[in-house]
C-alpha cells in the first residue's frame, strides 16, 4: 500500500460519501456538495452544492452518471421543521451545474433509498407517518420522473437503513436491508420482476445480526461486475458481538448467492461504518471503519480483497487510523486499480489516496 495525492474537501460531517471515477478524474460528493478532482489532487471542478441550500439540509446522497452529466438522489429535510422531508433528485450537466431539479420523489416523509449508477432506476422509502411505509422500486425517466410501474418491495423499514441499486447484464437487482440479512430482488430493464426476493444468508443459517438487539446502522454498498453483485453490508447495536462487516457475492443471471461471509471481529470497537465497495480486474475490494466508542476522534480502518466466487484472496488488511468521528474510508477504482481515500493523522484537513497494490 502506498500513499499517493492529497485530496481538499469541504467542511461536512461525514466528509466524502461518493467517489467515483468519470472522464479523467475523481467525483467527490459529501452530504450536499459535489466536485471533480485530477489523480493528481488538481481542482478540475471546485465543489458545488447540489441540493436547495436555502431551503433544505441534504444528507445520504447517491450517484448516477449519464451521458450528459451527473444525477443526484438524496434524502431532503426542510430547514422550516413544520414541513414534511421528502426523497429528492437533481440533475447536473458535464460542469456540474444544475439542469434539473431538486424534485421530490414519492410522498412526504420519504427519502432516496437506492439510485441506479446509470441513472435508469430509483429506490426510495417512505416513513411512517407517510401511511403508506416501506421500500418502493421504478424506473426513472431523464427528467427525474418515476416512470412504468412503482413497485413495493417490502411493507416495512428501518429508518437507519438503506438500499442499493445495481445495474446487471440484463436488468436490475435491488438490495435492501431490513433487521437482520440483506434482501435481494431483481427486475429485467423494463421495471418487471423477476423471480422472488432471496434472503442473503451465511451457510451457518444466521444472519450476521441475528444476535443484534437493536440495529443502528444497518445497511449496505453494492457494485457489478464479471457477472456477479458484490454486496459489502454491516452494522452495529447494543450488544458486545458488534460491530461486524461482512460480503454477499449474487449470480447475476439466477440471483442466487454464491456466498455470504460476516468477518471475524477486528478489534473490541464498539461502533462501525458499512463497507464502502469497488471493483476492479474482476475482483472485489471492501473498506470500513470502526471506532471504539460513540465520541472517539480516530477510527480504525480495515481492507479486503474478495473474487467473483466469493473467495477472500486476502486476509483482513489494516490501514492504520483515520481522524475524525463518521470520516470513513471510501474505496474506489482508478483506471490502474483499488484507491481508498482516508483522513490520517498526519494530515487531518485532507483526505490521502492509498493505492492499493493488490488486484
């Protein structure tokens, strides 16, 4: 592993929430900004708010990239707090500059739940004082407009969870997390479904959180590739088996998983960040954070490498200490390979690429 460019970002909570590589350089979005840097560190574009600043606070946001820029889903709550928070969706041009939206999707007390990384598909939950609860699946039109028919994937949710969206071979698959394990569905282009919902478990026939009294942060990262969905989960909760992260590999064409793995525990933390995930050269990679208490300045962060079958090529990696309580690691893939940007001690108002020489 060696440390490569440094990285400026805004001031956020939770740092950088999205990396991807588009058109010769990185997209960095945090909970309401988004912009695009050089390998090398350069500002190509300086980071922009995408959401209606005056208006709303933007949190948990999701990447798309188009043929004609970027598309941003994220969850909206109204700086006027008698007003109801909604899912939201804005489009940006090549330049990042908006071209359409933000727009609400679903009812109030909703919010972005899972946004297709093409841009053809969205998730979203609705609340409980939605009256109408749970995850829900469509298709989206360039405009932003959910479009054919809106499907419920589960009546039910967890409000600190999320789902994810892949784009497959031949349609989409949908992973959603509920207390207990990752649920996958998938649906063929045209928004139908097909098959039945699989519950991801371990060959031990529980679920990494089976033992979990109460699931704070339960969700997941989700990435395709050589004809498999790659799914990094994780979570922690009030009991002294937590945090735990762990991987799903799905077949693509019959949506059956070829393996499910919870790793063992790596320290004795007592908190945890989900795996962020990345592929490259056909393999898999996974980086997470835990910390050992709820007010602790330093994480611990973590790296493995994982095949098409399931297989882990690595053992656990140790990236040593990031800085700052919520900054986790986010992995990502360059065009010569894995990067996971982190916040070291030893510069505490930038974020470093580590490259990873493993594929």
């Amino acid at each position: 592993m060696s440390s490569g460019s440094t990285f400026m970002f805004p001031t956020s909570s939770y740092g950088i929430v999205r990396a991807v590589w588009w058109r010769g350089g990185w997209l960095f979005a945090t909970d309401s900004q988004i912009g695009k840097f050089g390998a090398d560190g350069s500002v190509l574009i300086p980071f922009t708010t995408f959401s209606d600043e005056a208006m709303e606070t933007s949190h948990d946001p999701y990447l798309a990239v188009t043929d004609t820029g970027v598309t941003i889903g994220y969850a909206g709550s109204p700086k006027d707090t008698t007003q109801p928070p909604y899912g939201r969706l804005v489009a940006l041009d090549e330049q990042l500059v908006i071209k359409t939206g933000p727009v609400n999707v679903g009812v109030a007390y909703s919010a972005i739940a899972g946004l297709a990384p093409d841009g053809r598909a969205v998730a979203w939950y609705q609340g409980y004082l939605s009256n109408a609860e749970g995850y829900r699946f469509s298709l989206l039109t360039p405009s932003l407009t959910p479009s054919g028919t809106t499907d419920l994937l589960d009546a039910g949710f967890e409000s600190t969870e999320t789902a994810e969206i892949a784009v497959g071979a031949t349609g989409f698959a949908v992973f959603y997390r509920k207390t207990g394990c990752p649920t996958s569905q998938r649906f063929d282009f045209a928004g139908n479904r097909v098959g039945t919902s699989v519950t991801l478990k371990p060959s031990s026939g529980n679920c990494p959180n089976d033992t979990n009294l109460y699931a704070y942060r339960s969700s997941l990262h989700s990435v395709f590739a050589a004809g498999v969905h790659f799914v990094g989960f994780g979570d922690f909760g009030t009991n002294g088996y937590q945090p735990w992260a762990g991987y799903a590999v799905v077949d693509d064409s019959t949506g059956t998983a070829r393996a499910v793995t919870a790793f063992p525990r790596q320290d004795s933390s007592l908190f945890g960040e989900t795996p962020t995930v990345a592929t490259f050269g056909g393999n898999f990679a996974l980086a997470w954070s835990t910390s050992p208490n709820g007010s602790s300045t330093q994480d611990n962060n973590y790296f493995a490498l994982v095949s098409a079958e399931g297989t882990q090529l690595s053992p656990v990696l140790s990236l040593g200490l990031s800085v700052g309580k919520y900054l986790a690691p986010i992995v990502a893939a360059s065009p010569t390979g894995f990067v996971v940007f982190m916040v070291v001690p030893a510069t505490p108002t930038v974020y470093t690429a580590f490259n990873i020489g493993c594929q």
